[in-house]
C-alpha cells in the first residue's frame, strides 16, 4: 500500500475542520480530562475513550509524538475490529476509541456516516481515513502505511499462511502449495511472494517426471525444437540457472515468429513471474526481451 498521505482519501473529499474541534481542557480532581470516560486511560473497549472535549489532547496533541487511530463505535451493536486491536497491541500506534452515541457532536465533525470508520493521526494532522472493515491482511498493510507516515521502519511480520505454503511446496505436496498460495492470492489480490510461489508450483509440476540432463541435451541438440527448448529452460530455472534460461528462451523469441513467439514469450513471463519483479537478472532480462521483440 502507498503512503496514505498520496491519493484520494476521506480527508480530501472535504476539509476536516480539526480548529472546531479543540476546546480547553478542565482539569477533575483525578487528573483527568473532561469528557473522558474514565479516570484512567481505559475507556471504550479498554481503550482511551475521545469525545470533543479531550479530541485535541489524546488524538491531535499525541499523534505529534506517535501515530494515532481513531476508530468510531456504538455501545455494543458496534464495539470495534479485534483485527486492530491486536495491532495496536504491539505498541507502533495509539488506538483510541469514540462512540457516537456518547459523542455525536465528534461524529458529525468528522463527518461519519456508517460505521466502521477509523481515521490515521500523524503529526497533529489527519492523513488517511477507512471507511468499512477491511481483512485482516490488508488492515496490516492499511497500518504500516501509516506508520511508514509517521517515520517508522516497519518490519513485515512473516505471513503464517505464506509460511504453509512454502512448506507445502518444500515438501513436494504440489496440490496442497497451489491451493494455499491461490487462497493467499484471493484475500490479497497482487501479493509478489504468493504469485511467485503459484509460478514455482506451475513450474515444477511441468517438471514432474523430467530428468534435466536429459531435457537440456535434447535441446542443444536441436535448436528449432520449440517444446524442447521450453522444457529446458524449466530445467535450467528450476536448477537455479535462470538466467541460462532467460537467455535460451530470448534467443529463441529472436528465431520464431506468430503463435509461436507468443507462446515463447508467455512461457518466458512466467518464468519471471518465479523470480519475482525485484530479482536484477529478471529486469535484464526484460530489457533483453523488448530488444528481441521489438
């Protein structure tokens, strides 16, 4: 995900007047804000509860020193996303909490029409606000955008369904990879490591029963065999030699032409699609394949 602050967000629909927000804050015996729930920091849900009156000290003072996420509640037909719970628990952002049944007033400052809605608070300044639930995988990427906002480094926690999948393949059981990696592709549609690790189950399952030597000798041997030639540079690929591969298979788009160039090239972009967008060799070799094509 892109740093929220680029693009089209809820903030850029219409301008949020944080000014008609702010009101002074009045000290209780306890220390606590007016206006807030409790004494203590626990207020909706466990968390810090925002209404107008302490919306300037717990969301726009707080997030000049962290990023902080306002997500709106009601009573109990709507008590909040345990998926951004859990993250707020690793300490990276404040999360804090309004119910729009105590604090209408907030609501319709910040214009909210249906719950749920969370805004991101960085600098003093809304930078990005969620209208609707997202999956969990993508409330995460949603999060360490706003943090990469704030400054952080993030660190991407490794994937346990990625992790399966890997070990699916890694173990032979080809059947068990795809499907994983084809479920991983369905919940966060573009993700590079699952569409690499589909690409690695294709090819390997065209590999099934070849024995490499074999397959490359064959080829060598006979340069216009265009089945030959993608069968080898599978082999060569998946024996960690692709740029053999991408050489092979580019040197044959230069020979062939029609259908079968097509073919030729297809068969090349989902050898690439293994590497992944990031692998050197793969932008080499893609510059070495608009030269052939073109």
């Amino acid at each position: 995900m892109s740093d929220p602050r680029s693009g089209q967000s809820i903030f850029t629909r219409g301008a949020v007047d944080l000014g008609a927000l702010a009101t002074p804050r009045s000290a209780s015996p306890a220390g606590a804000v007016e206006g807030d729930a409790a004494a203590g920091p626990a207020g909706v849900g466990g968390f810090m509860s925002v209404t107008e009156a302490n919306f300037q000290q717990e969301v726009v003072d707080r997030s000049m020193t962290i990023p902080v996420v306002l997500e709106f509640v009601a009573g109990q037909q709507y008590a909040g996303d345990p998926a951004l719970a859990k993250f707020a628990a690793e300490g990276t952002f404040v999360l804090v909490r309004s119910d729009i049944q105590v604090s209408p007033r907030l609501a319709q400052a910040l214009r909210i029409q249906n719950l749920p809605t969370i805004f991101a608070f960085v600098g003093g300044q809304p930078i990005d606000g969620l209208p609707g639930q997202l999956p969990e995988a993508q409330l995460r990427q949603w999060i360490d955008a706003v943090l990469r906002a704030g400054g952080l480094e993030v660190e991407q926690p490794e994937d346990p369904r990625l992790t399966a999948a890997d070990e699916a393949l890694i173990m032979g059981d080809l059947d068990a990879a795809e499907k994983a990696y084809q479920k991983i592709l369905a919940d966060t549609p573009r993700d590079a490591a699952a569409e690499a690790g589909l690409a690695h189950v294709a090819l390997a399952k065209r590999l099934v029963g070849v024995e490499f030597a074999a397959a490359i000798a064959a080829a060598d041997a006979d340069p216009a065999d265009v089945p030959a030639q993608l069968l080898a540079a599978d082999a060569e690929a998946y024996s960690g030699e692709a740029e053999r591969a991408y050489a092979r298979l580019i040197g044959l788009i230069r020979r062939v032409f029609g259908e079968e160039r097509e073919k030729v090239r297809q068969h090349l972009v989902s050898l690439f699609a293994v590497a992944g967008p990031d692998d050197p060799a793969v932008a080499t070799a893609r510059r070495q394949l608009a030269s052939a094509l073109f």
